[in-house]
C-alpha cells in the first residue's frame, strides 16, 4: 500500500545529504503526521496517531549512490527494490532515498509513503512544504519539536468515544434532515441507491486476464515516462472531453495493446474495469494531510479499437461516473458511518472488494503545480509517482502533470507484469494516435533519459 514518487533535480550537489536532512527535519514542524506512528486503541482496536517518542530522521532519510553517471533506467530499478520492502509499522509510515550519481551531474529523491498517511492530492501539499518556487539555498530555522507524552489507555479510549459519539450524532443528524422534506427524501433514496450498486460492483467481478494473478508478489518493477501535457490539452480541445479522459484513453489503449501481446482478444473481455481514486475534500480542505477519496470503478472500452471512439465512449462514462452514479456520495456516507461506528465496516468492503477482483487496474491522475519547484536551490526536473498494486493487479497507472509536462509512473509485479518498458512506450504511442485522431503532431520519447 505504498504510494510515493521519483523525482530528478537536475544540479549535482545541491541535494547535499546533511543539508537535505536538516531540511527536511525543519520542515516536519509543519507535517506533525511525519514524526507519529500507529497505535491501536485499547478494547476498540481502532488505530489513531501519536507521537514518536524515539523519532530520528536517519530511519526516514538515507543516502544512495548509484553512480558513476548512471541512467534513468538504473533509477528506476533502485526505485523499484526501494517499493518492494514494507515500512516499519513501529515507526512513521515513510521513507526518502536521497540519490546521487545520476548521469549530467544530476540527482534524485524517491519518496515512498504508505497510503493511510496521505492520498494523491495530500501528496502535493507534502510537495508544496517541501519545494519552493524559488532557487533558494537557505535552510529555515533548526526544530524544535518534542514529542508529547503518549496519551494513557484510559485517555485513548475516552478520546475515541468521545469522537464516534461525536460523529454519530453529526451523522443522525444529516439522516434527520434528509428526511424532512419531499426533494431531501428523493436525494436520500438515491444515495440510498448508489450505495447499493456500489455494493454491486464491489462483489461483481472484473474479468480474468493475464494482467490479473490470483497473488502478485512481494517484489515490484518501477518505470517512468513523460508526453506533452500541451499534446494532451490538444487532444482534449479538438475531441473533448477533460485532461483526465484523454489520460483514460491513453492508459486503456496502452492495456488493450498489452493484452493482444498476450494473446487475449480485447473484444472478448467483456467488463474491464479501473479503479479511479476521486478526491472528496471540500476546497477549505485542499492540501491536507491524510485520505479522503472515493475509489470510483470505471468500465473502460478496451474493446474499441479506434482510439477517438474509445475516448468518446470513456468520456460516457466518466460523466455518468461522476455526476449521475452516485458512487461519490456513497462513499462519503459509508465513511462517515464507519468513522461514527466502526472501521471494519470499510475495511471488510475493501477486502471483499479486493478479493471478488472487482477491478482489473488502477489508473490515478493528480494535477500539479504549473511552474518549477525548487529543493534547496536544485531545479526538479521530473516527477514520476506511485501507485499501490493491490493483490491481484499487476500493473498500477500513477500520472501528475507539472510544469507543462504529464508524467506517468508504472509499477509492476516483478513476477507477472509484463515488460514495462513496452507498456511505458504503448503509453506514449497511445498518445500519437489520439493526436493523429484529433489533428494534432509530435512524437514522444517512451522513456524519461
């Protein structure tokens, strides 16, 4: 359940290892998250944060040289070792790799955070604390920070009811309303309804196909690849659609490939489905920390073989997805229930969702910021992020836009994956085709270098 991303700085020597590390250490003041860990309620058995009373950031920052002037290809195989070891539960939930010897005397920072700390959309207020967007050299002052005493078992148990008492009743309380009235009756029976056929299409299954093992692995494959944001927006304005459809079809083109390389007739899977993380935080909200997404399923048109009619059918679908299925509100409502109630409500839903395969991939896209951001002076040239796999998917789809550039980060199964470096060029091929649809040119390189 890690999530993460590679990033390239483009000045040797800027990431200067005990500077970075005072930095980042600095820093954490304003990420209080960062110096916590899980602990589990006494006779609740519901985890909650408190502080690490033996932090030290050299378990959390470490040096790696990889060099003499290395690829990117050799990054994202140092990447790939780093996704494939868990974190420490006894400690915060993260890890940074500080990575020096890149070829054109640059360097690299891969981050890797388990997902219960942050989602996509925390992830670039993470980058927002730790980047400027200024080339500025200048440490800010040293911390300060001490870790508060563990609360008692009576204390945490106390806290935790309080809160679920709390939310119990915020949570009647909307039920209450939303009966009141004729129109707020009809909305609840629709959110009623929703939660319903996301049931469904939690215990439905996704079809077999070789992209889908009974178990994948402990072991992952990393790659990265950039296209042309501009080509994208392109694309979008020509045939419609969002940024976000023409990253679908894209992705899905890229799958369809994949499968006919194994043989499998695309025609023939009949239900293909992605898992879509969309993000639920009110905009007062954005740039939190923590998760607060809705994992949307999408059937994708594997089986369209003209890429401007397999955008035109996703497109169909991403509007229902959003604005007429109702799954968005029926994840809000089943997590508010579950933090009033119990966590194993969504927990089982997860695992029943996992194990019943009710989606063949995941496939998130996260905007970033337009211009370039800055570590202690180093430009980031490049930003390629992470996407969990979940036990019977053995590809995952990360992309996030930055600085007029769309950058895709792959993660594979080291044991059933395919080639990714094939799948990372069917990425950027998928693209040319959109663009020749849409009447737009240029080629993109499969592999960042």
């Amino acid at each position: 359940m890690h999530v993460g991303a590679v990033t390239v700085f483009a000045a040797d020597g800027a990431l200067d290892m005990p500077r970075v590390t005072r930095y980042i250490e600095a820093v954490l003041d304003q990420m209080p998250r960062y110096r916590q860990r899980l602990h589990n309620v006494p006779l609740l058995g519901h985890p909650v944060w408190i502080d690490h009373d033996q932090f030290d950031i050299g378990d959390h920052v470490v040096k790696v040289d990889i060099g003499p002037d290395a690829t990117d290809e050799a990054l994202f195989r140092m990447a790939g070792r780093a996704y494939s070891t868990p974190l420490d539960r006894k400690r915060p939930l993260w890890k940074v790799w500080l990575v020096t010897g890149l070829r054109d005397r640059r360097s690299a920072a891969v981050f890797k955070v388990h997902h219960c700390m942050m989602d996509g959309v925390a992830g670039v207020g993470l980058l927002e604390h730790l980047l400027r967007g200024v080339a500025s050299s200048e440490l800010p002052p040293a911390s300060t920070w001490s870790p508060r005493p563990a609360p008692s078992r009576r204390a945490l148990v106390a806290a935790e009811l309080r809160h679920r008492g709390t939310r119990l009743r915020d949570l009647t309380a909307k039920l209450f309303a939303a009966t009141r009235s004729a129109s707020s009756r009809s909305a609840a029976r629709n959110t009623a309804l929703s939660i319903i056929d996301a049931v469904a299409k939690g215990v439905t299954a996704a079809p077999e196909t070789p992209l889908n093992p009974d178990q994948v692995g402990l072991e992952r494959r990393y790659i990265g690849c950039r296209v042309d944001l501009v080509r994208i927006k392109q694309v979008k304005n020509a045939l419609g659609g969002t940024v976000n459809d023409v990253v679908l079809a894209m992705v899905t083109g890229a799958l369809r490939r994949q499968l006919m390389r194994c043989h499998v007739d695309p025609a023939s899977v009949d239900g293909f489905r992605a898992m879509i993380p969309m993000n639920l935080r009110d905009p007062a909200q954005e740039g939190g920390l923590g998760n607060q997404v809705a994992m949307l399923l999408a059937e994708l048109a594997i089986a369209e073989a003209d890429p401007k009619a397999r955008l035109a059918r996703i497109r169909e679908v991403t509007r229902e997805m959003k604005y007429e299925s109702g799954q968005a509100d029926a994840s809000r409502l089943v997590e508010a229930l579950a933090d009033a109630t119990t966590s194993s409500v969504v927990t089982n839903m997860v695992r029943m969702t996992v194990a019943r395969r009710a989606f063949n991939v995941v496939i998130t896209n996260v905007p970033g910021p337009p211009f370039d951001l800055y570590l202690l002076g180093a430009r980031m040239e490049a930003i390629y992020p992470l996407v969990n796999l979940y036990r019977n998917q053995s590809l995952g789809f990360a992309l996030f836009s930055y600085a007029g550039t769309m950058y895709c980060g792959i993660q594979g199964d080291r044991d059933s994956a395919p080639d990714l470096e094939t799948v990372a060029a069917d990425v950027c091929a998928e693209l040319d085709a959109l663009c020749e649809a849409a009447g737009a040119g240029g080629t993109n390189r499969a592999v960042a270098s």
